[in-house]
C-alpha cells in the first residue's frame, strides 16, 4: 500500500507545515483493517488523525446495543476527550474498511497545542464541529424516516471516503443507525430505484451525488455548513492514494 501523506487529513493540512512535523514525528502510523476496534468505551485512547480510512464512534447501551453517534475520517480526529484534558473515551471506536491513520500520544498532541496557538485554534474548532454534528444526529434520529436518514449517512461516509465504492452491509447498517434491518431493505431499496446509488454483495456505489442528496434530510447541509463556517473548508477527503497516477 503506497504511503499516504500526512496531508490526507485535512486538519492536519490546515495547521503550520513546523507542527504538522513535529506532531508526526510524535506519531506513528497505524494501518487498520475493516470491523476492527482500535479502542473501547472507557480506556485511556490517544489522538487518532484517520489519512485515508474511517472510524465510527459508537455509544453502547445497558442491553448490549451499540448505536454510532459519529463517524470520523480524513476531515478530523479521534479523541477529542484526550484534547479537553479527559483521560477516558466516552466512546468505541469500529473502524470501516481499510486505510491508515497517524496516532499521536494525548500528551503529545497538547504540547503541541499549547507551544502553537495557531494548531490550538484548528483542533479546537473541530471539537466544535464534533458538538454540533452530535446535536444535529440527536434531531435526525428523532424526527426522520429511515430513507433520509440512510441518505444522509451514506453522503456523510461519501464525503469521508474518497471513493465511490462503499463496503457495507444491510447488517452493517442497521447497526450503525439502530434501526431494524427491514427497513434498511426498503430504505435502500427506495434509494436504489430513484437512481442515487447501485446496491451489490456487500458494497453500494455511489451514481447519482445530486439525487442522494435531494432525499436525504436537511441535516447533511446543516452538519457541512457548520464544519465550513468553523474551519473554512468543506469535510471532503482527498482521493485515495492507490486512484492518483
């Protein structure tokens, strides 16, 4: 798999070139799999700048049900807590297909922040953007229907993933927005027949952006609005290393 630049992630873009450096020779690379848990809910987690792959943050309830109330790729970074000065992740991270990611000791990362108030303002302002996207989810499961919600799902991953391609599951799905299977069935089902997307064995391709768009809810423009307004760029990642020439 070719290197991927530190640069993929576009908050790590955003800051000076000198901290860029120095937060990556703090780091070390870690290349992660499809399915798996790179941290659990209440363990100490260090600062995850995803390049090229993509995290959902997951909340897991008494009955053992987990729901995601975030997903994070090359737009932002996991761990936010570390960030705020708590120790623990509130939160499981599950990771979506392969890619990698830059992981950074919390410590690390603050000395970082407190040395170039520049780099502070950026991942600050992505903490925000991670409240107002929580808020924003909180509405949508509320009051929309399972179609426009998967609509808004699946342009959130979209956007993350730089790539057409989508390796999911109906299984998958249901999982990540709580909601029964039969109804991803027919959510899907409704998206694929308007023309928006293409459904095959475990994978959805993306071939109609603006119609997927048009059924999704109101609450993917909110949640890019309020990212560009915070940080000036749209959360969109670049495209994957192995598609350039």
């Amino acid at each position: 798999m070719p290197a991927v630049p530190l640069t993929h992630n576009l908050l790590l873009e955003a800051i000076p070139e000198d901290s860029r450096s120095r937060l990556g020779d703090a780091g070390h690379i870690v290349e992660f799999q499809l399915g798996e848990v790179p941290f659990r809910e209440n363990e100490p987690t260090p600062v995850i700048f995803p390049l090229d792959c993509i995290i959902s943050l997951l909340r897991n309830l008494e009955d053992g049900t987990e729901v995601e109330i975030g997903m994070v790729g090359p737009e932002g970074f996991v761990g936010v807590n570390g960030v705020l000065g708590v120790t623990l992740n509130p939160h499981t991270g599950l990771t979506q297909g392969r890619g990698a990611a830059l992981s950074i000791a919390t410590s690390a990362v603050r000395d970082e922040m407190a040395r170039d108030a520049r780099t502070a303002a950026v991942l600050h302002k992505f903490v925000y953007t991670s409240l107002t996207s929580t808020s924003q989810l909180a509405a949508c499961n509320q009051m929309h229907s399972v179609e426009r919600r998967l609509a808004h799902w699946l342009l959130l991953l979209h956007d993350r993933c730089g790539d057409d391609v989508l390796s999911l599951t109906h299984e998958f799905l249901s999982r990540m927005l709580a909601s029964r299977r039969a109804g991803i069935t027919v959510a899907m089902g409704a998206l694929s027949g308007a023309g928006a997307i293409e459904q095959a064995r475990n994978r959805v391709r993306v071939i109609d952006r603006r119609q997927l768009e048009a059924m999704s809810c109101e609450c993917y423009e909110s949640e890019v609005r309020d990212f560009e307004n915070a940080l000036g760029f749209r959360p969109i990642a670049k495209r994957r290393v192995s598609e350039i020439d």
